[in-house]
C-alpha cells in the first residue's frame, strides 16, 4: 500500500471541506448570471437551462428571438454543429443493435465514398469519420454545402478531390464532411434517413417534441429564433447537403432531457436510451487538439471524442460542443461525473458570451465568484472587438487610388470552373461586372467594384462573410485566365476556390 504524504492527505480534507462549505447554485444565480451576460455583450438574445445533480435546476432567458418577441426557453435555435453529438448517438444505436461497429470500413456501407487518397478510402473507419482525423484540414470543403443546392451525393462526388494535406489518425482536422459521410452511412444500414432515424430514435423518446432535425421541418407556428448578425436580422441558413453536422433546431428546455440522460448514463427515467459502453466510446480521447501555450491541464488532455470535446476543469472532465451558424451559437457542456450539465443558446454572432456564461457556470459549480468570468471576458471582448476592427481597417488601407483594370470590363466577362467547388459566372450590367458562384447562388453573389489593378471588391449580401476581393490573372498571350478570392474568414477556405476561364 502506497502511503499518501501528510501535505497530500491535507489538501485531500480541504478539498472536502470547501465542497461541503461551499454554497450550491441556485436557480437565481444562474438568472442573475445570464441577464448580466446578456447586458455586458449586449446580445440579442440568450437562453440557459442548466441541470445540478442529475435534475433540472433552471431554465432562464434574456433579451428578444425576434424584434419584439422575447427570448424564452422554449424558443428554438440551431444549435448548429451542437448536432454532431445526436449523429454520434445515432451511430452509436446502431452499434448496440450489432448492426454496425465503430470499425467498420465506411465502403463497406457508402460504396460510392472516396477519398483524394485510395488508401484512406479503403481503410476509413466508421470512428474516424467522428473523431476528425481524417486527413482533411479544418472545415475544408464546407463551401461544397454552405448555401450550396447540392445534396449529400453531389457534395460527396465533388468531396473526393479535396487535398489531404495532414497525417490519417495523427492530426486534428475538424471537419463537418465527415459527419455527412456518417449519416449516410445511418441511412444505409437503418433504412432510414438521418432525419427520420435521430427524430423517432433519440428525440421522441427523449419527448423533445418541438425540436427538429431541420429548419425545414419546423411549423410555421413554432417559437423560432430568428438569427443575427451585429444586431441586423439575417436570412436563415436552411441546409440542403450536410444536415448531420449542424442542422438540428432545438430550444434549452428541451436539451435538458438530452442533457439528463447524458449524465445519468445513458438513461432517463426507466429508458436505458445510450449504453455505458456507447458512452464511454464517444466520451474516450480519440485525437489530440494542438493546445500549444494553454494551461497545464488543459494542454495535457484537450481532444476529440466522437462527437464532444473532451478536456478538464476543476480536475473533472468536462465533455462538450459548440456549434455555430450565421446568427446563431451555442454550447452544451456537460460535468458527467458531478451530474452537472448546461446548454446555451444565443441568436447572434458573438461566441465570447457563451464561453462567459461557461467559465462563470463552472466557477460558481466550484463553489468560485462566476460573476467575475462574466466581467472577465467581458473587458475581453472589448479587445477583440477592437483587433477585429483594427484588421478590418488594415485591409482597407490596402486599397490603392490611381490604377484601372489592364482590360476592358467585358473580357472579365464569362463563365469560369473551379475543379472541386464548380462552376461561377460574370456578367458586364450597366457598365459594372457582377459575380455569383453558381452552386451558392442565393448566398455569393454580388457586385463587382474596382480595388485596384485587376482586382475588385464584393460584398456578399451574406452579412456572415467579410468582403471579398477577386483578382484576374492571364494567359502568356494576356488574355483572362481565371480569378481567385480572397474572403479571410476561418469558417470556410475561400483560398482553395481557383476559378479558370471555360468559354
């Protein structure tokens, strides 16, 4: 028998005491908390729910859903990429239905899968396309299907050129393709589509009734968010390709009865919905994040399960997601091991309060001041507020005066292919060039205005997106070869498009 030393057993009776000293959180702090949250980000609107020992402690709301309306909740949000969790349950049903295993080859079930490597394709498991190692950097290929009219199996035809630029099973690439993949492979072996399968599997019988896999499929009636940007209302994003990676609608009182069962084991009341195995499947480090310069716990034990992150607080586990679509983000984030859990939900583009709301939450769960995370970040948000809007004007002071196009405007004209993504065309109207990216035609498009030399300026109606600028290049006989665009933002690779000249 190991002998632990004095100085050890002492921290072991403090640790004790001060759990047992500190005070529980209330249902009323965690209102004080959000309505704060809420002033201090000056967010549209923000929903909590939050569940203490296994129980719902509070359900709690701030601000409006809609000019007018007020957030509730019960409202509905896309908890956006929040979905790949309910993906993973559902693949994960499967598998306690010996009817698929972790391991098994994805061409096994989507023969039609491939990959730009043939021996990645013929060896990629049903695991790796949940735990983000599939050699695909983060988010590459997602304007196959943001916006886009393509379906799941044109995305998956087009899906098979992309690069691989990192190492099968040793890198982390976050990536939503994958998760596509995974709800073909649930439609193949359930015979059901990944809507059908995650509504009658996991939401009814967890009585979600008013969540929905889709924004298709909510009623007209429904109490439904409606997403913004720096406080403008935007178009919502209804997914065409890609559903299993981030389109499922849900409120915070409903995500309560997925967050229950998730700490309760896998049950919820007499149900055993996900076994302990599914669980600790899902729950278990599968790849290693890049944490470089965190924490000493943080950096140690930062992965990817299959579906949830994985890291510690408080020396607990801590298993969790966010998601993120234009206008709206969210967060669940579950202490598994306490019983303790919370979901957040906002309707605009600032995930600086939800991870406020995060840090304040397991603060007071630790018996610490959560208020002072929320003013914390707060200060912090303010900065990057300000380094953003210091880039922004960096990139303008790049524009240059005095220079015109090297051609006249009708030879920019014409229609042009990228490889992977497909095709987009340019118009001369009215003396002015306009752009659209064909597959994306009710997201990128827009107006061409002269920058500089042979690039110009679009500003997507997408009020998600940065500006753009397109820049031409030339045959050796000078003739338009093609364009390139430049839209810096990390959620989608605009870099990758290389558009050459078909007519």
């Amino acid at each position: 028998m190991i002998r632990r030393p004095l100085f050890a057993v002492a921290a072991l009776l403090f640790a004790a005491w001060t759990a047992v000293a500190q005070s529980p959180l209330t249902a009323e702090r965690v209102a004080e908390l959000v309505a704060t949250a809420g002033e201090r980000f000056g967010v549209k609107g923000l929903a909590v729910s939050v569940v203490q020992n296994g129980e719902v402690l509070a359900e709690t709301a701030y601000g409006e859903r809609a000019d007018g309306l007020p957030m509730t909740p019960a409202t509905l949000c896309n908890i956006a990429s929040c979905s790949k969790a309910f993906t993973a349950a559902a693949v994960a049903l499967l598998v306690q239905e010996k009817k698929l295993d972790w391991d098994d080859l994805v061409v096994e079930h989507v023969p039609e899968f491939r990959m730009q490597d043939a021996w990645i394709t013929e060896h990629m498991t049903v695991r790796d396309l949940l735990c983000h190692r599939c050699g695909l950097v983060t988010f590459a290929g997602d304007l196959l299907w943001y916006g886009s009219d393509y379906d799941d199996r044109e995305v998956l035809r087009r899906m098979a050129k992309l690069p691989i630029v990192q190492r099968f099973r040793e890198q982390f690439g976050y990536q939503n393709l994958m998760y596509m993949v995974a709800g073909l492979v649930v439609e193949k072996v359930s015979g059901q589509s990944w809507e059908d399968f995650v509504t009658e599997r996991l939401l009814r019988p967890l009585h979600m009734e008013t969540s929905r896999t889709s924004a298709q499929r909510l009623p007209a009636e429904a109490e439904r968010a409606t997403p913004h940007i720096d406080g403008v209302a935007v178009v919502d994003h209804e997914f065409v390709a890609c559903k299993p990676a981030a389109s499922i609608y849900s409120s915070v009182h409903e995500l309560t009865a997925w967050m229950r069962m998730l700490v309760a084991g896998g049950r919820l009341g007499d149900q055993q919905l996900l076994s302990t195995e599914s669980l600790l499947q899902m729950w278990r480090p599968h790849t290693a994040l890049n944490t470089a310069g965190s924490g000493p716990d943080v950096a140690d034990f930062r992965s990817y399960g299959m579906g949830w992150f994985l890291s510690l607080d408080h020396g607990n586990k801590v298993v969790e997601h966010d998601g993120g679509m234009p206008g709206f983000l969210s967060k669940v984030s579950l202490m598994p091991a306490d019983g303790f859990a919370f979901a957040v939900l906002n309707n605009g583009n600032d995930g600086v309060v939800n991870e406020a709301l995060k840090r304040a939450l397991y603060a007071e769960h630790a018996g610490e001041d959560g208020m002072a995370m929320v003013e914390r970040l707060a200060v912090i948000k303010k900065r990057i507020d300000g380094r953003h809007a210091a880039e922004v004007a960096a990139r303008e002071a790049k524009h240059r005066e005095g220079t015109s196009p090297s051609h006249p405007l009708a030879d920019y004209a014409g229609k042009y292919e990228d490889e992977i993504y497909g095709p987009a065309a340019i118009e001369l109207e009215n003396g002015a060039l306009h752009v659209v990216l064909l597959p994306s035609k009710r997201r990128l498009f827009g107006a061409m205005r002269h920058w500089h030399d042979d690039t110009f300026r679009v500003d997507f109606p997408d009020r998600f997106l940065p500006f753009a600028l397109v820049t031409f290049d030339f045959t050796a006989g000078g003739d338009v070869a093609g364009f390139k665009v430049e839209c810096p933002i990390a959620d989608f690779d605009f870099g990758a498009l290389d558009f050459r000249r078909g007519d």
